[in-house]
C-alpha cells in the first residue's frame, strides 16, 4: 500500500494487504488538504490522529535554540503521528506542508471503530506500525552508535 519511507524499512507500510483489505483501512481515513506552509501537527498538541501522506510533500521542524532546524522531509507514502497515536503525549515537532499536499488522516475513534469492527485487520495494522516504529528506533540506535565514536 505504502511505499517505504525514509527510515529505509525494507518494505512500506501495510505493503502486505490485500486490495480489499486497504480499502476496508481507507474508509477510516479521512483526506485532508494542506496547503504550502500549513501545520498539519504543531508541537505541544495532544492530538493522536496519524497520518499517510498520498501527495505532496511535509517537513518536520524541531525547536532548537536557533530557531526551528528542518529534521526530514516527508513525501507520499510517509507517515507522522505514529508515536502520538500510541502514547498520547504532546507532539514533539512541528509538520508543515511544503507544497499543497494531502494526508489520510487516522483519528483514534476511527482506530477504535475499525479495531471493533474489523479486530485482524486492526492488529495488522499495530504491528506493522510497531514493525516501522522498531525499524526508526534500530536505524536512530545506529546512528547515535556511529556518532559516539
């Protein structure tokens, strides 16, 4: 369904789906449109949707003592929000549209109905988030290995 994101996963997300399986997903989504400079998340909101990026492109701005430092592009197929639809804290970083752009937007009341009405499909759909969440941890691990020596 999703093609691989930066993380360098070595499949995309929900790739293993059947086509009717990813449209049962879809019809829990909802398309919203951003245009160029809109936030689709600011940092300190609460908000737990996740997000799919299906056009266009985000950047994900981090505060730093220098003003916010772009930390990734992301681009269709993409996701964000993945660690606030778990945990519900406060987002961490800000994602603005860099382009007009598009995301499908999972909201956890949309999770919710889907897990009661389709509960495989539901678990599918964690564990191959929690799959992508490891592979983005493995490859940060990585990188703070490499920079520590």
């Amino acid at each position: 369904m999703i093609a691989p994101d930066t993380a360098d996963t070595s499949r995309g997300f929900l790739s293993d789906l059947r086509e009717d399986e990813i449209a049962i997903i879809l019809d829990y989504t909802r398309a919203q449109m951003y245009a160029t400079g809109e936030h689709a998340v600011r940092e300190g909101d609460r908000d737990r949707s996740f997000f799919i990026i299906s056009r266009g492109s985000f950047e994900v701005l981090v505060r730093t003592e220098d003003g916010p430092r772009r930390v990734r592009v992301l681009e269709p197929g993409d996701l964000f929000g993945e660690v606030g639809f778990f945990d519900g804290l406060p987002r961490s970083a800000d994602v603005v549209a860099l382009e007009d752009a598009e995301a499908l937007v999972l909201t956890q009341g949309a999770f919710q109905r889907l897990r009661l009405t389709h509960p495989r499909l539901a678990l599918r759909f964690v564990l191959d988030l929690g799959r992508i969440l490891g592979e983005r941890f493995r490859a940060s691990d990585a990188l703070a290995g490499d920079s520590q020596r």
